[in-house]
C-alpha cells in the first residue's frame, strides 16, 4: 500500500497508507487530516489544493482541474488519485 506524506498546516509531519485509487481527499477524511473542501469534493472550488513535492498522483484531467490551480505543481485533492507514494503539501485556496 502507498504512503502519503502530509506536510504543512494542521496536517503537521504525518505519513499515512493510502489505498491505490482513493483521492487524496478521501485518504484525507479517513485518517482526519484536515482538508477543506468548500464545494464537497466536486472540483467546484480549489480549498482542496495540495501541492505535489515528490512522487506523483494520477494524471490531471485537463478541462477539470487547471482552471483551480497557480502553480505546476498543485493538483485538487478531490480529483488527485493516489497511484503510489508521494508527499504532498497542503496549499489550499480560497475559502
């Protein structure tokens, strides 16, 4: 099973296993790290953001994300699926 490593804001230094295929924010609810998503997970808003420091996530949809995102390196965690370890950190938006 991958491992996510959160860092940053109330996520702190944590690492957590994270099942192939669940989104990062999935992963985020089961081990309550907090991650806010304003619209529920539905790529409708970027407090979700996280940002990508080593390892990757699954490829970005391009007419759903990028819209969300300022940086390269950021993805939505609600639409970022885990494909094997990476850390991340947490970089939300705008409430």
């Amino acid at each position: 099973m991958p491992t996510l490593h959160f860092r940053g804001l109330d996520a702190g230094d944590r690492s957590v296993d994270a099942p192939l295929g669940e989104t990062v924010y999935e992963v985020c609810l089961t081990h309550d790290i907090e991650m806010v998503a304003a619209c529920g997970g539905f790529a409708a808003c970027n407090t979700c953001r996280v940002r990508v420091v080593t390892g990757k996530l699954s490829e970005m949809e391009e007419e759903v994300e990028p819209p969300f995102l300022d940086r390269d390196d950021q993805r939505l965690g609600c639409q970022a699926c885990i494909v094997g370890d990476a850390t991340l950190l947490l970089d939300p938006g705008d409430v």
